[in-house]
C-alpha cells in the first residue's frame, strides 16, 4: 500500500475503471465490492463517490478534504476562511 493511502493502486484501478463504467452511458456498470469496500474505508457513500466524481468542479474551488485538515491547510496559509468547507464536510464524511 502506498504511504498515505489507505488501499492499494490495484484497487484504486478497480475504483476508477467502476466509475467509468457507471459515468459513461454506453457503458453498464455499477459499483463492485471491491470498490465498495474503499469507499467505505473512505468513509464516502457510493451515492456521494458519483456526485463528487461527476460534478467535482462545480462542488469544490480550492483545497478539498476532511475539515480538521482544511482548517490546518488555512491555518498554514494564513487564511480565515475555509472556501468549500461545508461541500467537503457535505459529501466527504458520512
């Protein structure tokens, strides 16, 4: 496993080649065990995994993640506010 992930790049493949399949209209597809168990080590319904995969760029504008680590990230640049911090604790947390 790669330092900081919490799973493997194999089954990161899985995940990505599960959304594909699920994004794309000519394709059938859903989200596999395998996928499902990321996820949920991510702590990120599947409902939420396509939301924020499918419209990331309209969820989020700056630094996304958890909100301990985004008020780190702030904090670390001097910044008062947490842009997208209601999206990240929204669809990133269950």
């Amino acid at each position: 496993m790669p330092n900081g992930l919490m799973f493997s790049v194999k089954d990161y493949i899985v995940l990505v080649e599960d959304t594909g399949r699920i994004v794309r209209e000519d394709k059938r597809g859903a989200i596999s065990s395998s996928s499902q168990t990321i996820l949920n080590r991510l702590n990120i319904p599947a409902e939420n995994w396509l939301k924020i995969t499918t419209e990331f760029g309209s969820l989020f504008k700056g630094a996304v993640g958890a909100l301990p680590a985004l008020t780190e990230y702030c904090e670390h640049l001097e910044r008062k506010l947490r842009q997208g911090a209601s999206n990240s604790q929204r669809w990133l947390c269950a």
